[in-house]
C-alpha cells in the first residue's frame, strides 16, 4: 500500500478514536465510531484475497449495524427527554439499547459471531489494530454510560467469559484463538464496569499490553496455526521459551502480569455481595487457560521427531522491530509487583 495512503488511514483511525473521547454528544460520538469504521476498513482489504474481502465485508455490515442502532437509540433519548448528551441519559429503553449496539460493536456475546470469522481472515498487523485500538472509542462511550440495568453487564460479561472460553477450545487457527481470548477479556471488563470504571480501565490496558506481545510473537514466527507454532522453536528458541509465559499471563495466572486484573474483579465482585458471580467468572478462566497451556504445549515441549506435522520455516532474520516486542513482553511477565501503585494511581 501506499505510504502516504497508509498515512492517511491511520490518521484516520487515531482520528475518529480522538472524537468519540472528546465528545459529549451522542451525534458527535457516533460521527467518530464511523470515521474509525471507515479508516480501518481499506486496511482489511489491502491483500485483495477474497478471505480477507469477505472478513472485511462482514466486518463493515456489523459495524453498520450497530452504528444505525446507537444513531436510533441516540435520537429516541432526544425524542423520551430532550437530551443529546452523553452523560445525561435516564430512560432504560435507549441506555439498554445503546449498551447493546456498542457490545455489537466491541463483539461481546452473544453478539460476538463476527469476531472470529472476521479477524481469521486478516493479517496479523490488521487483526492487532482490530483486537486493540478499534475497541477503544465503544468502550470510552461504556465509560460514560450510567446503567440503570445492571443484570444487562453482567449478563453480557458472563456469556462472554463462557463463549470466550467454549469457543477457543476446538481450534487450530491462532488468530480465531486471539479473537475468543478477545470476547474473554471484554467479559471480564464489563462484568466490573457498573462498579468499578477504573479498574475496567485497567483491566483494559493490561490486556492490550498482552495481547500486543502475542500478536507479536506470531507475526516474528509468521505463524497462523499451531502446527506451525510447533515448529518456530528453531527459528526463534529464546522468544520460544519467553512465549508459553506471555501466553500464561493471558490466561490469568499469578506472579504474571495477567494475573491482576482478574483478581481485582472477583475482588470487586466479592465486595458487591457477587460472589456466585465470581465464582463462575472464575470458573470460566479455566477454560481459557486451557487452550493456553494447549498453545503453550504445542510450541516448546513438542520436539522434532515427535512435533506436530507442519511445514518448517525458513530461518531467515525477521525484519520485524523487536523493541515494541521486547518492551510489551517484559510488561506483560513482570507488572504484577506495581499493584499497589497502580491501584494508588486508579483510586481503585
């Protein structure tokens, strides 16, 4: 593509992100979520493969779809009380309406189907955007929602966490993997968003860090199944032995990373009187887990001749940075001792 093309998009992207923080009403709000829609959209299809057409197309009917019904909910709050403002809304029907579209729009279950058939068919540099900074402007919009339904979040967060797990763990395709880790880590924020906003925040932010580095690993591999992560440990051996820790701390197990989070939300749950909540939130992360360890297993403890059969790579130098790779990756094994401070920092 183009560079000044490519420029133009990404500016875009950053754009349209940038009015959907700074706006207060709703029209404006929704112009940003388009102006995203349409910056990413040349970027899915840039490969002009007609797996990556076809993701694109359903990608762009979703996000259609969801941006006509917050339009819709936005005016029938304007028409039930007079009010465009984002912070000002009190009628159920368009708040339940509104949290709806935007749970389309991230691809929260049971309005998740999209999600991995769509991220199966684009690269791994696209499939990162669309994981990581395409689910920022719906969720600075979640932010600002006061929910009057709270049994809605916590619907949502629980099928999502369920879904999230469930669907991962039939699969071969790594970038389906990624996107039902997706659907289990959004579960998890929206299952603390009524009561903790910040600590969503968080949540939110330790997972783009993790799952930058993952994405990372697979493109320095170049590998989109597990067959051909089994094979990367010749081609990478220190990055292989570092990816099953990356991988665990997106599964959610302590000293790493990943661990935080989720603990800080049953926490909060807990405190909530949630408890049964929690437990089966709880529950559900192991189902995640498993097809980690199951990635993990596949990638540095089965060793040639006993390997999965997969094509073995070239062992060529990767052109690829490894500083943003180096740097996400330390973040995500070694951030959990900062609890305490980032908690200071959050007022969680």
């Amino acid at each position: 593509m183009n560079p000044y093309i490519l420029a133009i998009l990404l500016f875009g992207l950053g754009l349209g992100t940038t009015i959907t923080f700074a706006s207060s009403h709703w029209l404006l709000a929704w112009m940003g979520l388009e102006i995203n829609t349409l910056a990413i959209i040349p970027l899915m299809a840039q490969h002009h493969h007609p797996r990556a057409v076809e993701a694109t197309t359903k990608y762009f009917l979703t996000q259609a779809t969801a941006a006509a019904m917050l339009l819709f909910a936005s005016t029938t709050n304007a028409w039930l009380t007079g009010q465009w403002d984002i912070q000002q809304m009190s009628h159920p029907l368009p708040i339940t309406m509104i949290t709806l579209a935007l749970a389309l729009k991230v691809g929260l279950a049971p309005l998740h189907s999209w999600l991995p058939e769509v991220l199966q068919g684009l690269d791994l540099t696209t499939g990162l955007i669309l994981s990581t900074w395409q689910k920022l402007a719906p969720f600075a919009l979640l932010l600002q929602l006061q929910p009057t339904n709270s049994h809605i979040l916590i619907g949502l967060g629980l099928a999502s966490t369920l879904v999230g797990g469930w669907g991962g763990l039939n699969q071969t395709q790594l970038r389906k993997i990624l996107a039902y880790s997706s659907i289990a880590h959004l579960g998890w924020m929206i299952l603390v968003l009524q009561f903790s906003p910040s600590l969503t925040f968080l949540t939110l932010l330790t997972y783009f860090i993790m799952t930058l580095s993952t994405f990372l690993v697979f493109k320095l591999n170049k590998a989109t199944t597990i067959n051909a992560l089994a094979t990367s440990w010749t081609k990478a051996p220190t990055l292989t032995s570092l990816a099953p820790l990356i991988l665990l701390s997106l599964g959610g197990l302590p000293p790493l990373t990943g661990f935080m989070p989720k603990w800080l939300i049953l926490q909060e749950l807990t405190k909530q009187d949630l408890a049964p909540t929690a437990t089966l939130a709880a529950l559900t992360a192991l189902l995640s887990l498993y097809f980690y360890l199951r990635l993990s297993y596949a990638m540095t403890l089965t060793m040639s001749p006993n390997n999965l059969t997969g094509v073995t790579p070239w062992r060529l130098q990767s052109s690829q940075l490894t500083l943003p790779l180096a740097i996400s990756t330390t973040a995500t094994i070694s951030l959990l001792p900062l609890t305490p401070a980032l908690m200071a920092l959050l007022a969680l």
